[in-house]
C-alpha cells in the first residue's frame, strides 16, 4: 500500500505515552503506531455510521422484504 509523509503536532503526553508503547515494542515506530490508531479511530467511524444508518431502517418492513424473497426462492426451489 502507497504511503505518504505528514507532519503533525500531538500534545506532549500523547507523544509520550506513544514513545512508550515503542519503547516497549508494542510497536515498532512511532509512525506504525500512529498509522494503527487513525485507522482504528477511522473503523470506529464507519461503523457508527452504519449504526446510525440501521437504526433508520423500519424493521417491521425489511422483515416483510426479506419473507418476501425467501417466499419467491421458495417458489423456484426444486422437489427433491
């Protein structure tokens, strides 16, 4: 995968408690784990949205949908 350089500034503690975890080889650069946590940050992210986009469905419908396609399968199904 195709990397890219970037500067960022992190509060002092944040950067120590990341030159902890390297120096205890939990990881092996500061930059891998930066790179983990944004994209564990950015998992967390996508996830609540399709939580959030769930919860908009009407449950009682989709179960509808569902028996109905189950139902047409049914119908095509040979005897065995």
């Amino acid at each position: 995968m195709a990397t890219a350089k970037v500067a960022i500034t992190l509060e002092r503690h944040l950067l120590s408690e990341v030159d902890a975890l390297v120096k205890a080889h939990a990881y092996p650069s500061r930059s891998n784990a930066i790179q983990e946590a944004v994209a564990e940050k950015l998992r967390r992210i996508n996830g609540e949205r399709l939580a959030r986009e769930c919860a908009k469905l009407d449950s009682a419908r989709e179960q509808e949908i569902a028996e109905e396609g189950m139902a047409w399968e049914h119908e095509e199904w040979p005897e065995y």
